[in-house]
C-alpha cells in the first residue's frame, strides 16, 4: 500500500515486506531504485526538479526519517520507519 505525502508517493509496508518486495524487485528484469526518504530530501525536492523527479519514478520509496513517521501519523496513516542503513 502507499499513500502520498507532499506529492510525493509513500510505500507502507513493514519492515518484513519491504524486504519482500526489494527481493522481487531484485529478482526482475529491469533496473529498479528504492529511495528511503527523510524530511531533508522533501526539503530539497523544492530546489531540485532532477531530484523530485527521481524520488517520484523510483519503484519503492519508503519512510526513513521519524519526521516522515510522524507526517504520516498526522495525515491518518500509521506506518514503520525504515531507517535505510537497516534496510541495506
């Protein structure tokens, strides 16, 4: 499931299925990027185009920093963090 923040579209998955899901992304016949997002790369995506547009093509983007959580709480959605040097 994914929700979208500031434009941007949030993968919800537990920690147990974004690993899942890297997996069939790995296993795939094409390129894929997974982005853990924190709230500086919001930031930045208002002076960098480039950036907002590979944030937003990326196949996975998911919520590491706690300012993304707590966003997401505040607009209905309880989701985990997923701090990326876990994730990797």
């Amino acid at each position: 499931m994914s929700v979208e923040l500031l434009g941007f579209k949030i993968d919800t998955y537990s920690f147990e299925e974004a690993i899942s899901k890297a997996k069939e992304l790995i296993d795939g016949k094409s390129v894929a990027q997974v982005v853990t997002i924190n709230p500086e790369m919001f930031e930045y995506s208002n002076k960098d185009a480039d950036f907002t547009n590979i944030v937003k093509e990326a196949e996975m983007v998911i919520p590491d920093g706690v300012g993304v959580k707590i966003a997401l709480q505040i607009n209905g959605t309880k989701t985990a963090r997923i701090p990326g040097i876990d994730f990797a």
